[in-house]
C-alpha cells in the first residue's frame, strides 16, 4: 500500500513538474502571440485610420486570446496553439486601405467597420464550410496557384511590415521614397529583425531576440535621448489617441461609416475567406505531419470559424491554429489550456494597464513581426515552388504574386481563381474518358450459348466494340469519345455494333448530350447499331420514345447480350439459345442409365432454384425455360450469366461438396433435370465409364466459360 501511495505521489509530482516545465515555454508563446497581435493591428490601423490604433491593438490581443482559448478547449488535437494570423490579416489590410482610401468622414471607423464585417464573414464562411463537410474542397486548388497565393500574401507581409515601421503605405512605384527624408533609420533595423526572426526557429529565441532589441532600444534612450523625443519623432506605436483601450463601435459612430467605400470592398471578401480555409488547412495537415494525428478536417474549420467570428465581435482578426507554436509546445510538454491561461493573464494585464504600455514598443519592432513571417514564406516560395517543378508550374506560380504586387490583391485573386478553372479544365478534358475498350472476342455476356454460337461469336466477335467511359463527360472529354467512334466508323473493318457503358459516369453536361446525340445519327447513317448500357437518366430522357427502343440497355451485359443476338441473327439462322439446343444434346447419344439418372423438377416464374450458401444437393440441367445467376457482391447481387436448355447448374458445389456459390432464379417457368449426388455416386459404381464422360462434358463446358474469362481478364491487364 505504502508503495502504491509512494507511486501515486510519484505520480503527482512528475505531473506537476511537467505543468511547471511547460510555463516557460506557454509564457513565451504568450508574448509572441500579443506582440504579434500588436504588429497586425498597426498593419491594418495605420496612415488615415492610425486614429483607432488604440482600440484596434486592444480588440486584436482580446480577439486573439479569446480565439486562442476557444481552439484550447474545443480542437481534437492534444495541443495547439492559435492566435491572429498575419498572412490572413495582411490581406484584409489590403482590402481596407482601399476603403479607407474612398474618403468618407471617418476613414478610420470605416476600417474598423470593415474589419469586423470581413473578419466575422470569414468565421461564418470557414463555420460553414465545415457544417457541410467541405474542407476537401480546397484540394482542388492547383500547387503552382497555391504557391502563387503563398508568395502574394508574403509580398503584403513584407509591405505592410515596412509601412508599419514608417507610419504610411508603401507602394512598389515609390519604393525610392523609403531612402529619403530619413525613412531608412525606421525601417531598415524593421528589415533586419524580420529577417532574423524569419531564420531562426523555436518560439522561445524568437521571444528572447525580440523583448532583447526593445529592452535594447530603450535602454539606449535613456542613455542617448529621452522617451518624449522618440515619441515626437516616431519611433514608437504610440501615444495612442485618447479613447484606446476596450471599447466598441457605438451606434452613433458606425453612422459616420463610409458604407459605400465598404460595399465596395465587399468583393475582396472571397480572397480572404480563400486564403484563410487555404491557411487553415494547410496548418492543420502541417501540425498533423508534425504530430503524427489524424482530425477531423471539416471540425477543425467549425471551431476555428467559430473562434474567429468570436474574436470579429471584440474587434479582433482572424485567428487559428499556428505550426510552429503548437509543435513547440508540444515538444516542450506544455499544454493548450496553459498557453491560453498565460495568453489571457497577459491581456488581462495589458487591459488593466491600458494600452499605453503596449505604446513603448517600436515601430520597427512591430514591423519585424509582420516582415519576419513574409520573409519566412517568401523563402518558402522560392525554394519549393521556384526552384522546383516543371517550368509551366513555374512560370504559373510567379504571374499571381506579381500580379498581386503591379495590381492589387483582388486582381491576384482573381487570376488566381482564372488560372484554377482553365487548369482543371485543360487537364480534366486531356484524361482518356474511355475507362476501358474491347471487343466482343474477350468480352462476352453473361448467357450461355451453344457451342455453335460460340463458334460463331469467336470469329466475328471483332464487329461488337465496346467502351467503358468514366469521369464527368462535358465539351472536352465528350468530344475525344466522338473522335474515337468517328475513327472506327472510318476504318475500312468497321465495327457493326457499338456499345458505350455509362456506368462509371458520374455525369454529363448539354455539350455532351448534343455529341451523343449526333454520335447516334452518325451511327444509324452508317447502318452501326449504338446502344448506351446504364445510361444517365438525362441521357435517356433527351431522346423521343420512338428513337429509344434498342438504343438503351439496363448495363454493359445487357448490351452485349442484344448485340451477340444481332451478330448471331446476322451470320446464321440459329435463333437465341433459349430456343434451341435439344434436351441433354451436350452429351451426345442419351443412353437409358443416365437419363434414368435424373428427376424432373419444375420451376416457376421469380422462384429460386438455389440459394448461395445452401448446401449443394444436386447437378441441374436445363431442359425448358431460361434462368439467371446472381452472384451476392457487397450486399447487393450482380448478374453472373444467363442459361437456358442444355446448361449445368451447381456443378462447383456438386463437384466440390460444398455450398452453393450463386443464386439462381428462373425468369419465366423453367423445367429441369437434376442428378442427386447419391444418384451420382450410385451411376460411378454402377457404370464408371458413362460418369467420367458426364464430368468429362461438364469440365469441358465450364473450361468453355473460364477460357472467356481469362481472355476478357487479359485484355484488361494490357
């Protein structure tokens, strides 16, 4: 007992010394988190709308640590860590300097506005899309696109990082700008901080060098200057307009909201709702490489919209989850409820303490944090997406970005979404629609014919065609089908029968129906008969009922069934087998001991002869009537073969003393012998020659159907 308690305490301890070792690293993520969400909100706050700066900080932080603490408490991942994402936020930036741009009497508010209408948009959307299970949607998405989406947001990053560190927009056409009038003093230690954060790995030195360079700063004013003389000549966040700290839009300022200006950035708001799903997902699968688990995609959106439209009502940005936070707390045992615990103390206090602290920290500071990450996925871009791959993909993945840097975000969108549809389409119609092409020499149907008729079928099989199609069937893919018969129709050993099987389409579109059509007509002109097996109703319903009648069939047996009859009809006189083949005529002469052998059984319309699983009592031969075989295939049956008079039936489980392996049911009343396995074993005593040669037609019959088979199995191997 002493020892169990001992092992139990045991326990305890090293549970709390695990608690205790994640701080360090949970107080770390903390300042990362809230540095970062300082550095956003002066990205998107700033120039003309630098007035709601204050406010804006404070909702971000909040918005931040609520998101973070949503994620801690709902995500299926044993740790993670979330907070705002600047590569997302960088492009609502974008968004609302256009807003704030079209004037109006507060551009400031209207940005704010603007904000919490894209930010909340994108939580709904991201909810949404998760509620309808649509995260596998942005698979879709082409990797050169992704990379070009990848190296535009980096291209804004590192933009909006640079006007952060200068207080103003940067634009490429007045880039020359940056080196006059004493710019370069804000923005090049910016620069040079983001780069050395965007090199170096683990949240812990990335804290360590950036609380280093602003305890450096201001310990380097106090000794060659004083805190008032930076502030005025603006080295620092703040001071923040009076009015800062944790407030909401009033009813009386969202009425100096320009509205107009904000319908007009309404259109970007698919951009962001893009690229943060992109985002998402991608961190999500990056955590899940890193980790080694497996979430639910479409959970991880629901949570994650959630957390971000919570975050859009306390005047937050979008946030989830991050890699290389939640890898590193992971790997350092701390836990998402601990880093959300520290998160918030840490807002808690800079609320408490309002937001002038946050105003000490300096602009180039708060510039790195955004640059940092841009540089980092600039370099990412470049060695994954240019440096590697065909050159097309290439080529694709650098026009988006340079579109987003000469035209805007929208524009880069908008290519982006271009590009996406003509890829897909170009490389959707380039695959083969035709599954599978055969004729009727390896492919036969599934009813037993006559030796004769199988003669026949051997030598002019060749003239029945047949094409399994598959995939979605539209303009492109449609017309390689229309070329592929037109070319049979042409060829001097012209096919008389054409089948198409449907089944493994998915779908067509009215381009498609228009080109089977005039396949059909084509076909009729040249005296080919066409038949569709297991056509789209759509398909079926777009022909009159008087050109229907031969051209459709249930599936790919049936078709072939109607076409083997033609072909038959065409090269003898022979009717179907349902109408010939004389009673017991496989076994040549009858002799008296084996007719003598077999019982006469009558089978109805519907009823089952045998059941798969049965025991197998006996050997059946068909004398009237025809039935078919159902094979039991993953819960349903499938249409094996059809007989009819002068057919074996049970021979597998007769021979082989085991059940029954199909279902048989008669399609219309069917009378047939059946040799009793006693009956058997009495006739191999009594005439053992008159037995072998009974087995001897049997094997032959079945070595018949299995030479088909094999053929069939071999054309589809080559």
């Amino acid at each position: 007992m002493a020892a169990d308690e001992g092992n139990a305490n045991g326990g305890d301890l090293t549970t709390k010394a695990r608690s205790w070792s994640g701080f360090g690293p949970a107080a770390a993520l903390g300042v990362m988190q809230t540095g970062s969400a300082v550095s956003i909100a002066a990205l998107v706050y700033t120039g003309s709308a630098s007035s709601h700066l204050g406010r804006g900080v404070t909702g971000f932080i909040i918005g931040s640590a609520l998101a973070c603490a949503i994620l801690a408490w709902f995500t299926s991942f044993e740790v993670v860590v979330a907070g705002a994402r600047s590569n997302i936020t960088v492009v609502v930036a974008a968004l609302a300097a256009g807003v704030a741009s079209g004037g109006g009497s507060d551009s400031a508010l209207s940005v704010a506005a603007f904000v919490l209408v894209a930010v909340f948009s994108c939580g709904v959307l991201m909810y949404l899309m998760g509620w309808f299970r649509l995260g596998y949607l942005v698979r879709f998405v082409p990797y050169p696109v992704m990379g070009g989406y990848v190296a535009g947001t980096a291209w804004l990053m590192i933009r909006g990082g640079l006007s952060v560190t200068i207080n103003d927009s940067v634009r490429l056409v007045e880039v020359d700008e940056l080196f006059r009038n004493g710019l370069i003093k804000f923005w090049l230690p910016g620069l040079l901080l983001g780069t050395i954060v965007a090199f170096l790995s683990g949240a812990n030195r990335q804290s360590l060098v950036i609380i280093g360079s602003i305890l450096g700063f201001h310990v380097a004013v106090q000794i060659a200057s004083n805190l008032g003389a930076v502030e005025a000549d603006g080295w620092l966040i703040g001071p923040f307009p009076e009015g800062g700290g944790v407030s909401f839009l009033t009813p009386s300022e969202l009425g100096q909201v320009d509205w107009a200006g904000i319908v007009s950035g309404l259109p970007g708001l698919p951009a962001v709702a893009l690229v943060s799903v992109i985002g998402l997902l991608l961190n999500i699968t990056g955590v899940e490489f890193a980790t080694s688990e497996r979430v639910d995609l479409d959970k991880e959106l629901r949570v994650s919209g959630a957390a971000t439209a919570a975050s859009a009502l306390v005047g937050g940005t979008i946030g989830f989850v991050g890699i290389g936070q939640t890898v590193l707390a992971k790997r350092l045992g701390s836990s998402s409820k601990l880093v959300a615990s520290v998160f918030g103390a840490i807002v808690l206090l800079t609320v408490v303490s309002g937001p002038d602290l946050i105003g000490l920290m300096p602009r180039w500071v708060a510039g790195a944090l955004v640059m940092g990450p841009g540089i980092g996925l600039m370099r990412k871009w470049i060695v994954d997406s240019v440096l590697q791959g065909p050159i097309s993909d290439r080529l694709l993945t650098i026009v988006i970005p340079l579109t987003v840097v000469f035209s805007g975000v929208l524009a880069g969108v908008g290519l982006g979404v271009v590009i996406s549809a003509a890829l897909f389409v170009w490389r959707y119609a380039t695959l083969d629609p035709i599954r599978h092409r055969t004729t009727g020499i390896a492919m036969r149907s599934s009813l037993d014919r006559s030796q004769t008729e199988t003669a026949t079928l051997d030598s002019c099989g060749g003239e029945i065609v047949a094409m399994r199609l598959e995939g979605y069937l539209f303009f492109g893919s449609v017309a390689r089908v229309g070329a592929r018969v037109r070319a049979l129709l042409d060829n001097e050993s012209q096919p008389g029968h054409i089948v198409l099987d449907f089944h493994h389409v998915s779908g067509l579109d009215s381009s498609a129906l228009v080109e089977l059509h005039s396949l059909a007509e084509v076909c009729k002109q040249q005296g080919v008969r066409l038949r569709c097996a297991d056509p789209p109703p759509a398909l079926r319903t777009s022909f009159d009922e008087s050109e229907r009648a031969g051209l459709f069939a249930p599936d790919l047996d049936h078709a072939l069934e109607m076409a083997e009859a033609d072909l038959l009809q065409q090269n003898s006189n022979s009717a179907s087998v349902a109408e010939v083949a004389p009673v017991l005529g496989a076994l040549g002469d009858l002799e008296p001991a084996l007719v003598n052998c077999f019982t006469k059984q009558s089978v109805e319309a519907g009823e089952s002869l045998m059941e798969a699983g049965d025991d197998s009592s006996g050997l059946y031969l068909v004398q009237v009537g025809t039935l078919t075989v159902w094979a039991p295939i993953e819960g349903s049956s499938r249409r094996l073969r059809r007989v009819g008079p002068g057919a074996f039936l049970g021979e597998v489980g007769f021979f082989a003393k085991e059940a029954a392996t199909a279902t048989v049911i008669a399609d219309k009343p069917a009378t047939v012998l059946l040799l009793s396995r006693e009956s058997f074993e009495n006739l191999r005593k009594s005439d053992p020659d008159l037995a072998l040669k009974l087995t001897q037609t049997v094997l032959a019959l079945t070595a018949q159907r299995l030479k088909v088979t094999n053929a069939l199995v071999g054309d589809l191997m080559r």
